[in-house]
C-alpha cells in the first residue's frame, strides 16, 4: 500500500513538472511582446516555481510581513505587480510581486477594477511563496481572469499595495490615476456568469458596436430577455462603488467581464458606445415593454468620453457632490476617489491616518482657498470657465 501512495506521489510531481514546462513554453512564445519584456526580467521563480505545490506548506503571511511586502522606493516612484501563473493542476491561485518603477512598466500590465466583497468570505492564495488570504470575490476574479497557458502581469490595489501601512497607502492612492493610465488595459471584474447573462452581454456588444459593422446602423430593438441580462449585468454592485468612476474614465482600453463573457471598449470607440447607448434610450421603442435604467453605464462613458477629448473637469467639491451616491469603505475615499477627476485636485494631500471629519473640514476649507477670489465676491464664478 506505501509503494502504491509513493507511485502516486510521483506521478503527481512528474504531471507538475511537465504543466511547469508548458507554462514556461508558453511565456517565451506566446506572449505579447510587451508582456515578455516584462517576463524577461523575472527571476527563477517563474521558470523553476515550486515544483511540489501539493507537498510544501506555505507559511502563513501578515500583510505587513517582510516575505510578502518589501518597502517601495520613492525615486523613482515604483508600483507593485503581481505575476500570476498559469492554471494549475491543483487549481491554487499562484503569483509573486515584483517592484518596477511605474515609467519602464507602462502598457505592460492590466489593472484590475472590481469589488473587494465582504471580508467574511476569505480564501487563500499563494504570493510570494506565502499563503495570503483574499476575498470570494477576488479569487473568482483571479481564477476568472489566469489564463491557462502563459503568466499575466496584474495590477490589483488589495495585493499591490500594503494596506496596513497607511503611509504607503496614502502614496499610491495618489498616483492611483497614473497607475490606472498606464495600463494596458483595465479588466472590470463584475462576478459571476448566470442563465442571462450571455443575452446581457449580447445587447452590450450590440451597443457598443465592438465588431465594427454595425456602427453606421442605429441600436436595435432589445428583445426581454435582453433586458432582463443587462438589468442584472448593470445592477452589480460594481456600478455603485465611488472607485469606478476614476478606474474606468481613465481606461486606454476597458472589458467588462462576467464570468467567461466579456465586452470591451477604449478611447477610441467610446463616444460611439455612449451615443449609440443615448439613442437607444431615446427611441420610442425602447421605452414601450422594454426599457431598462442604463444610467451607471452611461455616467461611466459620459465620463470617460469627457476625459478622453480633454474636456473641463470639475471641481473637486463638485466632484464629490456629483459622485456622493455611490458607496465606499472608508468615507474619506467619497474624496481620494475623485481627485484625478477634479481639475484643481493637485495639491490635495492623502493621508488615512486623519479623521474623517478633519479630511471633510480641509475639503472645505481646500475651496475656500483656492477660489479665493469668487468666494469672497470679487470675481464672477464665470471668469472660471475654460
């Protein structure tokens, strides 16, 4: 009976191997070339990576640990990304942070936009050879998204940033909008596929015109069931969160992901979603029977179109206001969230250690001093405009 575990055992660690292979064969050869620049620079890890998953216990990792979290450099001004390997056997999430300095990693990761979900539903993962424990909904995200032959370069703000060191926190929540900018693509995590979500997708690619031929022809009609998907698909609790706005507007390129189905968009194409999405919610048709509340989505390419042709952004406080709906953790986020989408949000500083109300109370005063002027009545608001 010892003989038959020890053949099984063996049999486990031949398939890794060979898995590992594949893996390392699909990096060098199938990758992106932007991608590989990046792989080129990973250590032995990702070639030789732990060949016996099954048999070494990692040991378990605080989040402010020296094995997961090494101190980012500030000249130049660094991120963390995390590799993620292929599917495994054994189907653990495996992955390593590796620092680089956000100007030589531009246009070679994704940012991954999602919902963090409640931190009562935790999972483990592995990153940097320590066990880690994520929520439900990262894990989907993360086993969603890994592909099945080749590494992918991520950047998610739950891993990458040290969230028990609010001086680093501060940091990189500030830069947020240049992390956001500079990657290749943000991949909007949504959840889980159902039974309608393929028929939402549907009238989404239909909307959004991403093969091309249908975009000199008006939206059709939708039919039920493809309202039924898109009130679930734009009833997530993504749309509700204040992040989203900055994440998404900033995008070069955004896909939506449910599951294994996907719609995407980028700078280019976003005015014709947006306006393809007004006319249908202007047709006479759409109102009778089958009409359904689009306006996360439009808000989300409203803004994303301003940003794109460089049209004034708010002001900060009117920022806020204008996004005050949409929900957050921690209520100081109601304003670290909207300072990239604020024109005269520069010099507002990020600081988690600060109690709210003080973080509100310099909000205010921030205004006051900045539109001096206006605020006491010696210029008209409308000398503002540009």
């Amino acid at each position: 009976m010892d003989n038959m575990i020890w053949s099984g055992d063996i049999l486990w660690l031949i398939l890794c191997i060979l898995e590992r292979l594949l893996a390392l064969y699909a990096v060098y050869h199938l990758a992106e070339p932007g991608i590989r620049r990046l792989n080129d620079q990973i250590t032995w890890w990702s070639i030789t990576a732990k060949w016996w998953p099954r048999h070494t216990l990692p040991q378990k990792a605080s989040r402010d640990g020296p094995m997961l979290y090494e101190a980012l450099p500030t000249h130049p001004v660094c991120i963390r990304l995390l590799i993620i390997e292929p599917d495994s056997l054994d189907r653990v999430v495996r992955g390593r942070l590796v620092i680089r300095p956000l100007t030589e990693c531009t246009g070679q990761y994704e940012a991954l936009s999602y919902v963090w979900g409640s931190t009562n539903d935790q999972h483990e993962i592995i990153v940097n050879d320590c066990s880690v424990s994520v929520t439900r909904n990262l894990l989907d995200a993360l086993q969603g998204l890994r592909p099945r032959k080749e590494f992918r370069v991520l950047w998610i703000d739950a891993l990458c940033i040290n969230q028990d060191d609010m001086e680093e926190k501060g940091q990189q929540v500030r830069m947020m909008d240049q992390i956001y900018a500079c990657a290749a693509e943000i991949q909007i995590w949504l959840g889980q596929e159902n039974d309608s979500t393929a028929h939402g997708m549907l009238a989404l690619a239909h909307l959004a015109a991403v093969d091309g031929s249908s975009a000199n022809t008006p939206p059709r009609r939708f039919i039920p069931v493809e309202r039924d998907g898109l009130e679930d698909i734009l009833g997530r609790v993504w749309f509700s969160r204040v992040w989203v706005a900055q994440e998404a507007a900033l995008a070069t390129k955004a896909t939506i992901n449910v599951g294994s189905q996907s719609v995407s968009w980028d700078k280019t194409s976003i005015f014709r979603f947006l306006k393809r999405l007004q006319y249908a919610e202007n047709m006479s048709l759409w109102q009778e029977g089958v009409a359904c509340d689009m306006r996360n989505l439009r808000d989300l390419l409203e803004l994303g179109s301003r940003l794109a042709g460089s049209t004034i952004k708010e002001d900060l406080m009117g920022a806020v206001h204008e996004r005050r709906h949409l929900k957050c953790v921690d209520p100081r986020d109601h304003i670290y969230a909207n300072l990239s989408l604020a024109k005269d949000a520069k010099d507002f500083q990020v600081d988690y250690t600060a109690p709210v109300t003080d973080v509100f109370e310099r909000l205010y005063h921030y205004t006051r001093i900045k539109y001096k002027d206006m605020w006491s009545g010696l210029v008209e608001p409308a000398t503002t405009r540009q």
